[in-house]
C-alpha cells in the first residue's frame, strides 16, 4: 500500500515539473501601417499611368503602394484604372 502512495505522489510531481517548463508563446507584433500621403507628383504620374493603360500591378510596383490603395485613389479621382475600363 506505502508503495503505491509513494508512486502517484512521484507522478504528480513529475506533471507539476512538466507545467512549470511551459513557457507561453505570444504571438509576433505586427508591423504597424505606414501611411503615406498621395503628393501632386504621385496623381500626376497615377493619371499618366492611367492613359497608358499601365497594369496595376506594375503601378503598385513602381509606386510601393498596394493595389487597393490605387484603386481607391483612382476612384476618388474619376479615373479608371484596371477592370474599371
């Protein structure tokens, strides 16, 4: 009977070690959004790009801005750019 005692009491405490190993994982800090401000030269060269017919994947290239950002500043400025035509 002491023998059994003596061998649940050494499991416990091995789980109780094992716990205290653990170390949280948190997850990695996302990079935060820099924003840039449209300048008169980045429209200039948007609307020339837009009479070239230029992909917007290659715009969005060229400019390091994303796709969904000249979309919407295409639109705000009436021009068509992509499937818009």
């Amino acid at each position: 009977m002491a023998r059994k005692a003596k061998t649940v009491a050494r499991k416990t405490k091995a789980a109780k070690a094992t716990k205290k190993k653990t170390v949280k994982k948190t997850a990695p800090k996302a990079k935060k959004i820099a924003r840039r401000p449209y300048s008169k030269a980045d429209i200039k060269e948007l609307r020339a790009h837009s009479k070239a017919r230029t992909p917007v994947e290659k715009i969005a290239k060229l400019t390091k801005r994303t796709v969904g950002s000249l979309r919407q500043k295409a639109m705000k400025l009436g021009i068509g750019l992509g499937h818009q035509r």
